[in-house]
C-alpha cells in the first residue's frame, strides 16, 4: 500500500494546461516511501538502535518495530542472513556474595577498541541478586530464590536487556540440580527444562512452557549417571547447551575410562537422545573434560589433546557424529597453560581471525589471533558494574558466570508474558 499519490508526467502536462486557462491548480504531493520498503529499511538496522529509534519517530514506526512479527524477522535477519547486524553480549553475575545486579558488555569491543581504551560494562540492577540460567534468541532466562512466610520460593523470569523488558517471575517449585532453556521452533515456545528437587526427597523432571498460560509437563526424569561400556556415565555441567534450529538442549556425560558422550533433550518431541563426541587418539594420556559450546551456530566441543594443543571441533550437522569437523587448533601458549589447573580452555565467540577466550589459568578472558599466534588480555572495565567485593574483571573473572547473549527485540510480552519492568533496571553511571 503507498501512503502517496504517484506523480506522473501525464499528470504535469494536464496541471500546465489547466494552469493556463486561469483555473487554480492542486500541487500534486511527492511521492513517499512503501511501507514495504520502510521495514525493510529497519530490518537492516542493529536492535540497539532500533530501540533508540521507536521512542523518538513517529507512532506508525513505534508500532511496527515493537510488533511480535518484526522482532521474529529481525531476529531471523541477524542470526542467518547477515550476522554481523547485531553483534553479541556477554552477561554475568556473581556467585560468590548475594548481589543483585547483573553486567553486561559487548564482545567485539575488546577487539575494535583503540588500543588501551577499555571495554565497558553496562550494569543492571534488581529488585533481588539472580542467577542466569540460560539465553535464548534475546531472552535471559533468569533464577531466584527467596524466602517468605511459606518457606524457600524458587522462581524464573524472561529479561530482554536490550529493550528492558522483563516478566513476571514464574513459580518452579523447587531447586534446580539440572536446568536449561531453549526455543521450540516448531510450536513457536520457550521452554524452561528443569530438575526439580521436592520436598519429598524425590526429582522430578519438567518442561515450563512460556506463555499467557504457563503450562507445566513432566517428562521422564533427567538421571546424572547413565550406563557407558566400561562403568558408568556421569553428568558433567548441570546447564543443557541450547542448539538454535534443533530445539535441543545438551549436555555432555564421561566416565572414567575417558569415553565422552553428548546427551540432548529435545523440546518439541520432549525427549532425550544422545551421540558421541569425536574420537580421541588411543594413545593420549592427557584427559579433561571436553568444554561444550556454541561457536557459528553449531555446536562445538573443545578438547586438550596431548598436553601440546587444544582442538575445537564443530559439529556442522546437529546429531551426525560424521559430521564433526576440527574448527582450529589452539598450540599451546606458555600465558594459557598452568598444569596446578583444573579448568578447560572455554571458547567463547570467533569473529574474523580472534577468538575470545576465557577460563585461562589466570582466569581471565583472553583474545588469542589465529593469524599469528598471538595473544592479548583485554581490558573489561567493571569499576561500575555494582559488585564491589569482586577484583576488576580484568584482573580475573573468578566469583563470576558468564552467559553469552545476542541482541534482539524479542520481548517477553510476545510471548503473552506480563511485564514487569521494576524487576531488573539500568543503572545509570553517576556524575
């Protein structure tokens, strides 16, 4: 639909003719821009700034960009056709101390800042200290407890940062031993998979749906051992990796004998399937558990082989072990390597030749050029970010957990979710 006349050279012919008989001439209006072609103007455009944008053009724009339907193309736009739209977050929170804000910072900053110019991190703050769950397409899948008359309350709640909105919490009655959150792209949901601890002393495992109605499903239970050829498989990390476009949720199980398998949790279908990791080599004598990730949209596994490198494996096609694939090999560096730590090297997001690392020995993010080399610690500035018994996050980032998080305008009222937006709030540097 046009919002203006079509001007028309016809049109200039008849208005000189008229003119010259004396009669008073209508200017004809210029024409305007399609609506078609006005989205697809804005679906070019970062979230961040079209959330800049909505509160400052007019009505007709505001409504479009907070319409469920543009956020889905949007997000579609940032994640599969172009990715670099919308670059992604990192989101953390404390676990050493009950605090109640949350920072937030770019991850292509460390790389695009000027030399020594450090990255900043924007805080938020709540109304009680949260935990992260899980991020899923925007959304922050966010965890509380508290205490009230009737005991512990255990509750969930969706945040978008980048549009400031928030949901009302969710009852989920009980502890979490296992959790994860991820979106079902075939019924259009966000589920909440957990592991609930009851009172009784028993677990029991169960999908939340999100929605105007939150629906609850218990699905046969989540067990943290399993059966391996050689004794028994045993749950690695209590958070499931959420695969866009599958719908699934992983987590990796080993056993002593250092066979790694991958266990998932479908959330369409609602149940669990597994497959092995790649192989490793007979005679390696170096084994820690492989750290499971999401790296260019697949999912990715990283190994340390030999006590020389690290592998990072992609796995091109969800669910075919044929399809795992070496990504990079990462040569042991005297600034990565400490044999007094027990963590694994953690890849966090490769963009053009860097990759972001964190979890080194000295437990600080790290940016490593596979170009050259090289490596570099870069400078994240948390002076502000409302945690001040934690040392600076680049002095280390232990008493810290960190969620990987993209960009969107998907807001929990999409979802038929009340808001409530005292929940979690900017904070504002001060003066």
């Amino acid at each position: 639909m046009r919002r203006g006349p079509i001007h028309d050279d016809d049109d200039d012919h008849h208005d000189a003719a008229v003119a010259r008989k004396g009669r008073v001439v209508t200017a004809t209006l210029p024409p305007i821009l399609l609506d078609e072609l006005i989205e697809e103007i804005l679906l070019r455009i970062p979230a961040r700034s079209l959330v800049r944008l909505r509160d400052r053009i007019c009505s007709s724009w505001r409504t479009l960009i907070s319409s469920s339907q543009f956020a889905k193309q949007h997000l579609r736009r940032s994640t599969t056709v172009d990715p670099t739209l919308t670059p992604p977050l990192i989101a953390y929170y404390c676990i050493g101390y009950a605090c109640p804000t949350i920072g937030v910072f770019s991850v292509p900053s460390p790389v695009e800042n000027p030399p020594h110019e450090p990255t900043k991190v924007v805080p938020y703050k709540g109304r009680r200290p949260r935990s992260i769950i899980d991020s899923c397409n925007g959304l922050l899948c966010l965890y509380n407890v508290e205490r009230d008359d009737g005991g512990l309350r255990h509750g969930a709640m969706l945040w978008n940062p980048c549009i400031g909105s928030t949901s009302q919490p969710v009852e989920i009655g009980g502890p979490l031993s296992v959790s994860g959150f991820g979106y079902d792209h075939v019924n259009d949901k966000y589920k909440l998979f957990g592991r609930v601890y009851k009172k009784s002393g028993e677990y029991v495992s169960r999908i939340i749906t999100f929605g105007p109605n939150i629906t609850w499903r218990t699905i046969e239970d989540f067990s943290c051992s399993m059966p391996s050829p050689h004794g028994t498989f045993s749950l690695v990390s209590s958070v499931g990796i959420f695969v866009n476009g599958t719908g699934t949720l992983n987590w990796i199980f080993h056993d002593c004998f250092r066979y790694v398998v991958v266990r998932s949790l479908d959330l369409v279908k609602e149940t669990y399937n597994q497959f092995p990791l790649p192989d490793r080599d007979l005679d390696d004598d170096c084994f820690m558990s492989p750290h499971l990730c999401i790296l260019r949209g697949c999912l990715a596994a990283c190994y340390e082989n030999k006590r020389t490198h690290w592998t990072v494996w992609l796995m091109k096609e969800y669910g075919v072990p044929q399809s795992w694939t070496k990504l990079v090999v990462i040569p042991h560096h005297p600034l990565l390597v400490n044999p007094l730590a027990g963590s694994p090297l953690q890849p966090i997001y490769i963009f053009k030749n860097n990759v972001l690392l964190a979890k080194a020995p000295n437990h600080k993010f790290v940016l490593l050029n596979l170009n050259d080399g090289s490596i570099d610690f870069p400078n994240i500035d948390s002076s502000n970010d409302g945690m001040p018994k934690l040392r600076p996050l680049s002095k280390g980032l232990s008493s810290r957990n960190f969620q990987l998080c993209h960009e969107s305008l998907v807001s929990p009222s999409h979802l038929g979710l009340q808001s409530c937006s005292s929940e979690m709030r900017l904070v504002k540097p001060s003066l």
